[in-house]
C-alpha cells in the first residue's frame, strides 16, 4: 500500500515537473518524450492533483488555465480509460449521456457546417462558416449547465482548481467564437481569421477531451445517483442543444433516498405570520422579480422560481459559495460587493443592464437583525421597463 501511495507521489511531482517546464517556456515536445517515458497511464484524478498543488504553491490559476490547452495536448491518449460495469455515459437521459451527446453534436457542426468551408475565400464559403458558428454559438447552453450544475459538486468533493480553469477557458473560447462570427460578417475569410478560426476549433475539441476524459470521470467516482437525478432535474432551466433528451429514470433504490429528501416539512412559524411550505414556496414565486438569499458565510441558501426568470439559477447552486457562481473575470466585483455589505461600509448596491428587450434593475441588500449583526446579502432582480412605461393613473376606487 506504501509502495502504491509513493509511487503515486512520485507521478504527481512529475507530472507538476512537466507543467512547470511548459510554463518556463518548454515546447510540447521536449516534455511530451519524457512524459511518454515515465509513464504508461496516468488517471485524471492525478492530473487534478497536481494542478490544485501547484495553484496552493502560488502558480496564478490565469496560468494554470493558459497551459491548460498545452497540458492537454500532452496528456492526451496518456489517461487511463476507467471502465465501468454500468457506464453512466451510455445511460439515455443521464446527465454524462446528454454531455457526451451534445460534444458529438458540437463535433458534427465543426466538421460538416464549418471546416469543408475553411479553405476557401468566396462570399458562399464566408456565410456557410458563418452559418456553423451560428450554430456553434449554442456551445454556450454546454458550458452553462457544466459550470452551473456540474462545478457545484466537483467544489462540494473539494475538487476546486478544475473548475476555475475551465470556467476561464470556457470563457475564452466564448469570447473567441463571438469575435470570429463579427469579423465574418465584412466578408472574405482571410488567412488570419482562418488561424483564428483554426485555434478556436481546437480549443473546443480540447474542452470536450477535457469534458469527457477528466470532469465526468472525477465526478462519477464522488457523485451519488441522486446528486446526478438533481442535476438531470434542473437542467431544462438552462437547456439543451439537442433537440430533444430522454428523461433519466434512476434505479428504485436511489428513487427512494430522492423521495425521503423531498419530504414535506411542517409548517414555518415567523414573527408576524405561519405558512405551510406550500404557500411560502408559491407566494416567493409569485412575486414579479428574482431573489436570491446568500448567507453570512457567503454560500447561497436561497432563490426563488417565478415563472418570468430573469437569470438562470439551477437548484444545484444551493451551498455553493456565491463567489463560484460568476465567471472569474467578475469574481473580483462580486467579492467586493459582499465584502462592502458584510462589513457595513455601504447598506446596498444597485446596478441596472440592458438585456435585448429588458430592463434590468439589480438591488443587493444587507440582511442584519434587530442587533445589527451581519445575516447575509438578499439580490432583488426585475425587469422595470414596463414600470418606466407606466402614465397617468389608475386608482383602485374610481371617483
């Protein structure tokens, strides 16, 4: 048992070793031939290991997450394939099965609607690329669901450098697929957007290696069946890309542990009133705007479902740390935001957007009781344009 945990030790500080060479400037093949060398397999966990170790000794996740691409393409065809008596992946409706059919349905477009096209210059040629990345740009409804329902639980199981490096690559490659698809648009498709377009497909091909030979993986081997029934259950608040996915029918065992965490609590006694579950769960969701309830120790512990949702919240997003829940470009504002409320340096923060036909006002409160003493943040999200279109009056009364 020693011999397997040292040896496992002595994979882990190689495989950092690698990483680091990368970084220092090293090409991918001068680490690879050592890499293939030492190595016959190395598991994904391994893998994650080392970049959470390497991200604790200081090596900033911004440059974790601009190897990423590097190391994949090193460690690629290197990850030992996990077998499985019951894979999950071939399971219709399980949520591995519906990411691993949406990366086939990504691979079609980038090879049917978008790389016969490449080579060529005239104006047919740009709109059928054009057309692909229109297509592609559903990319958008994969990653959502992974960084919303899958990257709660790899967090919950302390697996916590993965997310944040995806998230940021997912983001990149968001950013890329927009700015391609706007270039397009003045007409031929010169050879530094052929680059361009080139890099990105890569990049995409890499996160579905990633996806499928590193994420799901992981998750299988922390993940219980009922975790993975409440991510199949809130999936359709984000989507699909497909056009149509089976519902997922766990084993009855698992069916029941679901039923008996669903079970009705009694009844909830406030200071100026009682509801039935029932009736408080309804009156929240009636209310013609979005809250959401972070706590004193900054994981969210609430929002309510009102049948006009302005943001996507999935109920997996319940005990996760709200910092974790915005892309690493705005975790900064965010933290700032809590930060300010919980120390008492400001009461609230508004900000308003405009989202195609909305608009969209955003309050974040402090929650303090009778003693002053820090509760959490309550966000209050509404669309108020209908409200800056009202005029005149209308009383209740007529006189």
């Amino acid at each position: 048992m020693s011999e397997h945990i040292n040896n496992r030790e002595y994979r882990k500080e190689i495989i950092k070793q690698i990483i680091k060479e990368l970084h220092d400037g090293k090409s991918v093949d001068e680490v690879k031939d050592r890499f293939e060398t030492a190595f016959k397999g190395v598991s994904a966990t391994e893998i994650t290991e080392a970049e959470q170790a390497l991200i604790k000794e200081g090596l900033p996740i911004t440059e974790v997450q601009r190897l990423c691409d590097v190391h994949s393409a090193v460690f690629k065809g290197s990850i030992e394939e996990i077998h499985r008596e019951s894979d999950p992946a071939k399971i219709p409706g399980h949520p591995a099965n519906v990411l691993f059919l949406e990366n086939r349905e990504i691979e079609k477009i980038i090879e049917n609607k978008i790389k016969p096209y490449t080579d060529l210059c005239d104006k047919e040629a740009v709109e059928k690329i054009k057309e692909g990345f229109e297509q592609l740009s559903k990319i958008d409804i994969h990653y959502s669901k992974k960084e919303n329902l899958l990257f709660p639980y790899m967090e919950k199981y302390g697996i916590t450098a993965p997310p944040k490096v995806m998230w940021g690559v997912d983001d990149e490659i968001r950013a890329d697929l927009k700015a391609i698809y706007s270039d397009l648009s003045y007409g031929c498709a010169s050879d530094d957007i052929k680059k361009r377009v080139d890099e990105a497909l890569t990049r995409v091909n890499e996160m579905i290696f990633k996806e499928e030979n590193i994420m799901i993986p992981m998750l299988m081997d922390v993940m219980s069946q009922d975790e993975w029934k409440a991510v199949a259950d809130s999936s359709s608040e984000i989507g699909h890309m497909l056009r149509w996915v089976p519902e997922w029918k766990p084993d009855e065992e698992a069916k029941e542990e679901i039923k008996e965490e669903m079970a009705e609590p009694g009844t909830i006694t406030l200071p100026s009133g009682v509801f039935k579950v029932n009736e408080l769960t309804h009156m929240l969701n009636t209310l013609p705007f979005d809250i959401t309830f972070v706590g004193s120790d900054d994981t969210v512990k609430y929002f309510s479902e009102s049948s006009e949702r302005i943001f996507p919240r999935p109920r997996t997003i319940i005990g996760r740390n709200v910092s974790n829940c915005h892309p690493p470009a705005s975790v900064h504002i965010v933290e700032g935001i809590v930060e300010d409320l919980k120390s008492g340096k400001k009461d609230h923060e508004d900000f308003w957007i405009k989202m195609k036909d909305k608009y969209i006002y955003i309050r974040y409160y402090a929650v303090r009781d009778e003693k002053g003493e820090y509760l959490g943040v309550v966000e209050v999200s509404q669309d108020i344009k209908p409200i800056q279109e009202i005029t005149g009056e209308k009383r209740l009364v007529t006189e």
